[in-house]
C-alpha cells in the first residue's frame, strides 16, 4: 500500500550548485530522441556506479543506496518498495544530495510525459580500444570489458538496471570462455553507462 507523503521536493532534495550541474552533465549518458530520462548515483556530487532509468522499473534490484539524481527529462516518481509502493515522491529536478528517507530507491517510472523536451546533443565517436584483463586459473577480472573494439553497455536495450547488467555480464563471461559473473559493475563515461569490473569466474556465481 502506498504511504503519502507531505514532504515538498524542497525537503527531499537539495538543489545542486551551478558549477557541479555543469560538470555532470559532461558525464552522462542521454539517449537519443525525445523520451523521459533520469539517472541514479550511489554516490553524492553525480559520482560512483549509476543507471539510466527511460521508462516504469517496479523492480530496479539495486545492490547500493541512491545518493545523487539526475534528472535530465521529465518528472520521476520515486518509491521505497516495489510495484511503486511505500514512501513516495515526484521530483522534477536534479540533485547532488539524496536525503536518508528516499536513498532506499526501489521503483520509479516517469509522470506527465507529455513533452516537450529540449534537444539532445550529438554523441561523440568511441574509439576502439584492446581488451585488457588479470586472468587467473579460476577467474579473469576484466575492469572495462570491450566486444569487437568496444566498450560493452550495460544494458544493450532499455534501462541500465542492475539486473539487466548482471545478465549482459553473465553473456560476455560466457562469450570469454567462462562460466558466468560472480561480480559486475556500472560505469558512467561520456554519457554512456558500461559495465566495469566484471569478474568471471567457473562458479560462484
């Protein structure tokens, strides 16, 4: 069931400074066309592990708390439990700063997307890279997998949840010769969300 709240987006969220509005939006992944867009932190100021949130997640299965939010378009209601229930809010700007009562993010879907939002920017060009890799006799830790010259998204389609980046890293262990990911993270760079850190192991997993 749904818990009201009186709290004013004043009281959730602490606007961000100019100067770091400005410096996080050179980090940030955004989709082309028109579609709400908002993006999660574990860390406060923009930073740590994050994931592009475009449409309704009634699940987001996140391993860490939400200190920061980015909202790049749209309003965002945000829920403590599943199925967008327990404490929630809407929010319609970004934030360096989460307060304790809503870092505990569970669900959040986008509200009155009606549009219109500004254009986006083009995307700069990804040059290919080799893979680089610490490979054991049980396992081969790789901190930014690539496929074909590339970095490897976290999630190819759709929102970069932490599920969906479990799965894509549990592929491309596979691909590699191994079992599956015991371990996996998310990276934000050049406004594009990776996966980093994959550990792939024979079990464990």
């Amino acid at each position: 069931m749904r818990i009201p709240t009186t709290l004013t987006l004043m009281a959730l969220l602490a606007l961000p400074a100019a100067g770091g509005a400005q410096q996080g939006d050179e980090r940030l992944y955004r989709p082309p066309g028109n579609q709400p867009e908002a993006i999660i932190y574990r860390d406060q100021n923009y930073s740590g592990p994050a994931v592009a949130v475009q449409r309704d997640e009634v699940d987001l299965g996140l391993a860490w708390s939400v200190n920061s939010i980015r909202i790049n378009r749209g309003s965002w209601q945000i829920c403590t439990g599943r199925n967008f229930s327990g404490r929630c809010d809407t929010i319609t700007a970004s934030s360096p700063f989460i307060t304790k009562n809503y870092r505990r993010i569970v669900s959040m879907r986008p509200v009155n997307t009606g549009g219109p939002y500004p254009p986006t920017r083009p995307e700069p060009p990804i040059r290919p890279e080799p893979q680089q890799s610490l490979r054991g006799m049980g396992a081969e830790f790789f901190p930014a997998p690539r496929q074909n010259g590339q970095r490897v998204f976290a999630c190819p389609s759709g929102s970069a949840t932490a599920n969906c980046a479990a799965r894509t890293a549990d592929n491309f262990c596979r691909q590699a010769g191994w079992n599956g990911s015991k371990s996996e993270a998310l990276q934000t760079e050049s406004r594009r969300v990776y996966l980093a850190d994959v550990l792939c192991t024979t079990s464990g997993f």
